[in-house]
C-alpha cells in the first residue's frame, strides 16, 4: 500500500494499492455511504461495423458506495453504487447505478463521514507490509509436500505434491530425485523472496543436499514439524518460525496475540474476556490491555463492534484486527469472534 495522503480532519485519504493483500485491506475499510472516486475502464467499438473489434477506454468515476466485495480468487475489489461523477459524462448518468473496480497500482480517493483510529492503523500497517518480502512456507516428508505463502490475511495454499512412491523408503534413488526435482522447479516457478522449509524425517535434509548439489541459491530457513499437510502448515506457523523470519508481519503479531490470550486461558488466570457483554465489562472498569477482534466480526456488526472499539481506546487499549481467515482467526472466531488481555482481573 502506498499512503498518499490522509486527512482526518476532513476524513479523506487516498491511497494506491500495490498488492492484493491491499485490496482485501480497503475492503474492510471502505464503508457505506463512502464516496470512491477513480478511474475505471469501458469497452468501446472502433467503429460502427457488425463485427468491429473493441478497445478498453479509460474514464473517471465518483460513487457513493452501497456495497463492497473483494473477490480473493479473482484478485478483484469491486465497489457498487450511485454516480455521483463522471468524465466523460455520458459514461455513467448522474444517479445511475454502477460498479467502481479498484485496481492495483492506480489511485483510489475514499471520503468517508467519519475516519476512525484503527482504519488509519490498518493502513498503515498494509503500508509497511508491502515492504515485507513474500514468503513461501514449504511443509514436507518423504511422501507429499504442501505449499503455502504468507500472506496478511493468512497461509494461501498453493498446492500439495506428492511424491508418487509406495513404502516407507524410496524404491530407486532416482524416484527421490524426481521428486526433489518437480519441488525444485515449483520453488522456482513461485519466485519468493524468503522460504521457510520444515518437515518430519530426514526428508528436508536430502533436499538441501539436493539443492545443494544443483546449486540452487535460494534464501531458504530450514525447521522441523512432526506433520504435513494443513495440520504441518499451521504447525509450522505456531512455532515461531515464520516470526524468526518475519518479526513485523501482521501473521506473526496475530499469532503472538492468540497464543498469550490461550495460555491465560489455560493458567485461568482471570487475564482474558471474551464475548461481547464480558469485554464491556471490563472495558468499562479500564482493565482492558488489548482488544481482539476478528474482521468477520466487525464487518458483520460494524456499528456496534467500532463503538466498543472507541470506548476501549478512550482507555488506552490497543485494538487489534485478526483476519478470520488464518488460523489465529479461526481460533478468535470459536471464542465469538471478540476477546481481551486484561491487565487486571475483574469479578
């Protein structure tokens, strides 16, 4: 993301997302009645002929917005509403209905009725995230790997390879050897900055003699886990290695977040609040440290998620934002989607 400019005092910002992690970004923090103005593309025909080829024309866009969808498989951030703009002017009528598609690497100005605190955060974190390097997560043994990157909002998976052999050893050296070789070559095809590979066995140690015996150079942090597979992934993610990597990642802090709020939780320290009637509470007696809150939660109750949001901030609580997504999130969702570190215990 990169910031151009925000102006709290009118509520307006404009911004240009760089990645697609940054889409999924302003869809959470564009809201209703948001007005977006843009540059959007139309398909024209040259010319009047049955048949005529057609080119894309560039125009501008004004919208007031009344809905908002991040399409993460198709890497596209559409927003409807009413024209309130429009150059050229017969594009879009004034008042008609149309979809503003925000695109990577243009500018996108928001004027918001109101610029919070943690939408100002939230971008500001996307903005140093985007000089994160892209991190590839290899799990894998001598039968399958899985491959995942890391992204803000979570592990995206890739794909899982599987070795093609039978038994608990290789039946030839040269099985092996096809089987490292498809792994190096998607390792090369992916093209991260950074890989973190882990696994059960000695499986990931024959793989590093192999690229050692290529020569493949390739920025690579090797670790263990004792499983593959999505359970392998995320037990690669909870053991701190891609935090050994990536210590400002919005991942890595989630997780950090998560596992404090579970082990005082565990101790039953009296540490922790969870569900909405309980985090009041303790709002309301100033005991809170830090909120947690998934995305999926505020987004679903925004109006009452943010006003709990600004009375836990008037009392100098951190608030921090979990994508329901990754498996920090998911943990956060099955305690209601709401949760706080207290810095004292409240009866």
């Amino acid at each position: 993301m990169r910031i151009l400019k925000i102006d709290a005092g009118e509520n307006f910002l404009q911004v240009v997302p760089q990645t697609i992690d940054d889409l999924w970004h302003l869809e959470r923090i564009i809201e209703p009645n948001d007005v977006l103005s843009g540059a959007s593309t139309r398909k024209i025909r040259v010319s009047e002929n049955e048949g005529a080829e057609s080119k894309r024309e560039k125009f501008f866009l004004e919208i007031a917005v009344q809905k908002v969808e991040f399409h993460k498989y198709s890497k596209q951030l559409r927003a409807s509403g009413t024209v309130k703009y429009a150059k050229p002017e017969d594009v879009a009528p004034l008042g008609s209905s149309h979809t503003l598609e925000i695109i990577l690497n243009e500018p996108i100005k928001i004027k918001k009725l109101k610029l919070k605190q943690y939408q100002i955060a939230r971008l500001k974190k996307a903005e140093q995230a985007t000089k994160i390097p892209q991190l590839l997560l290899l799990v894998m043994d001598d039968e399958q790997a899985d491959f995942a990157l890391v992204k803000q909002f979570g592990l995206e998976h890739k794909l899982k390879m599987h070795a093609g052999k039978s038994g608990k050893r290789y039946a030839t050296e040269d099985a092996q050897k096809k089987y490292f070789s498809e792994l190096l070559k998607k390792i090369s095809e992916i093209k991260a900055d950074k890989i973190i590979v882990a696994g059960p066995g000695f499986a990931k140690e024959d793989f590093e003699k192999y690229l050692e015996e290529k020569g493949a150079k390739f920025d690579i942090v090797w670790g263990a886990t004792n499983s593959v597979g999505e359970t392998g992934l995320n037990e690669a993610v909870k053991s701190g290695l891609i935090e050994s990597v990536l210590k400002e990642t919005a991942v890595a802090e989630e997780i950090r977040n998560i596992s404090k709020l579970y082990e005082e939780l565990a101790k039953n320290s009296g540490l922790v609040a969870y569900g909405e009637k309980e985090v009041q509470n303790a709002i309301n007696y100033g005991a809170v440290k830090k909120i947690l809150i998934t995305d999926e939660k505020l987004f679903a109750e925004r109006e009452k998620m943010e006003a709990l949001m600004e009375s836990a901030e008037k009392t100098n609580a951190e608030v921090h934002i979990i994508s329901a997504e990754g498996d920090a999130g998911k943990q956060l969702q099955g305690l209601t989607g709401i949760a706080a570190l207290l810095r004292f215990r409240v009866e």
